[in-house]
C-alpha cells in the first residue's frame, strides 16, 4: 500500500534545541500524503511571541496558551527579551517592577513587543 518515512532533526529556537519527528507515508500512486504536524512543529512554524524589557527594572510576563505552551510567569531582566512558541493570538500580562504597574496586550505570533 506504501511505505512510511520519518525525518528527525533539531530546531534552535531562540537559543533553545529542541528534537522532532516528523512521520509521512508514501502512497504506491505518486500523490505524497502527510500526516498532521505536532504541535511543536506547528508552533515554530506559526511563530513566537516575543517580549522585550526596555524599563530599567524587572518585569514579569506571562502569555495564556490555548494548547499546552507553558503559562507561568517569566522574570525578564531590563535589556532582557523572552519569547514563546505560540499557534494563534495570546494575551499578555506583564508585571512592571519600576512603577508597579499591569498591562494586559493581545499578541500575535510571528511580532516582538516591547514594554518600555
């Protein structure tokens, strides 16, 4: 009926390697069909979320996920930026050292946000 093949590699994302499989099947007929991408794959191919620190002070981020991305909250250093892995439009909510303050900001995979 066909036969089965697999590529394994790393991604480097944002300074962190992670491994995948991707798994395809070879039909006999010459029509090439692919199986679903895991989520992981998906998510770097939708895109990251990025947040850069441009207060002088701490600021605390987290970024909701709808899939299983983790949801805690990061500390980011001033100058700092962290990103996550991310398949559609987010919410951040960041926490700022220097004045105390909330702010909430739909994201986008795919842009960098910079609170300053």
């Amino acid at each position: 009926m066909g036969r089965r093949q697999f590529s394994c590699g790393t991604l480097h994302v944002n300074g962190v390697c992670r491994s995948y499989s991707i798994e395809r099947r070879i039909l006999s007929s010459p029509t090439l069909q692919l199986q679903p991408l895991s989520p992981f794959v998906k998510a770097i191919i939708m895109g990251t979320v990025t947040i850069v620190n441009e207060t002088s002070s701490p600021i605390h981020v987290r970024v909701t996920s709808t899939g299983s991305g983790q949801q805690q909250f990061f500390d980011i250093k001033s100058s700092g930026s962290e990103s996550w892995s991310r398949d559609d439009w987010q919410v951040a909510f960041v926490l700022r050292d220097d004045n105390g303050k909330t702010e909430t900001r739909v994201v986008k995979p795919g842009n960098t946000y910079t609170i300053d």
